[in-house]
C-alpha cells in the first residue's frame, strides 16, 4: 500500500464523519456512534525531531495530523489514540524502545501500538499491553499503513486479537 492509499484511506473515512461522529458496529451486533477528532498539522520543526529512521507514511500522517483520535466511544472513552511527535517522542522513552522502535499510539484499553523500522521500505506494527520487543507474537504481519487502513476497515475493532485467540 502507498501512502496516496493512506491519504484516500484518511480521507474517505473523514468524509464520512457528520460532526466528527461515525455509527459503527462492533463484535457481537453492538452499535454505538463513535467520535474522532484530528490535530492539526506537525510543523516542519516537529518532524525534524523524529528519528531519522522514520517511515515515510508515518512523517505523511503527521504532516496531515499531529496526532487523532479515533473510534472514541462518547460514554465510555476508549478508543485508538494516534500519537503526536511529542508523544512519540515521550512514549520512546517511557516504553524504552530500542532503536529501531517508533510508538505511533495506543489502543482501547492502553495497548501499546509501536513501529519497528527495519530499512526505508520495510517496516512492522507491534501491538501488545507491555512489549518485549522480542516476542514475535506482538509483531503484526503489516507495515504501519496497512495497518492504519485495516483499523479504519474494521471500524476501530482490534482486528489484530481475532487472529490471536
């Protein structure tokens, strides 16, 4: 997937928010009306803080939103939280992610969502409640932009646990 799918991903999805609010459906039949909100661009400053091994599709979201929420529920909170450079750059020493490691967020129940950068074209999603950085059972089999369109595809589900029970 290229980062122009990214954006028409972001995009279509944006489209289809009235208010910044979307009805989803959930697991099990549940339907709730589900809010987002989106921050304003990184500056370029804030992205020359980055780690130098940054994926492109992660400086391209950032460049869009410095930071979102997504599928918060309006009751209950929750929700995918897409970090902001600041957060990225708190979070990679609070989590004490080695080197080649990068938090882009946290899931629904404070799931830790890290991007391990292996070259310039390659790269994996990480997702676990404390990462080991070792155990492959949290590296996901897709790179941060698929994973991105997958989240929006399942409607904030963390589809990555269907596949882990």
């Amino acid at each position: 997937m290229t980062g122009v799918n990214l954006l028409m991903a972001l995009n279509t999805l944006k489209e289809r928010l009235i208010h910044y609010r979307l009805e989803v459906q959930r697991e099990d039949g549940y339907v709730a009306t589900e809010l987002f909100s989106f921050q304003a661009p990184a500056t370029e400053n804030d992205l020359a803080r980055l780690p130098h091994h940054s994926p492109y599709e992660l400086i391209e979201f950032l460049s869009l939103h410095n930071g979102a929420e997504l599928f918060v529920h309006p009751s209950y909170g929750g929700g995918i939280r897409l970090f902001s450079v600041d957060e990225m750059i708190e979070y990679r020493e609070i989590w004490e992610c080695p080197e080649p490691f990068i938090p882009v967020g946290a899931g629904r129940d404070g799931e830790w969502i890290v991007c391990e950068v292996v070259n310039e074209h390659e790269n994996y999603i990480w997702v676990g409640e404390f990462l080991t950085y070792e155990d492959d059972i949290e590296k996901l089999p897709m790179d941060y932009t698929r994973w991105l369109d997958y989240l929006i595809v399942a409607q904030g589900a963390h589809f990555w646990d269907w596949f882990r029970r």
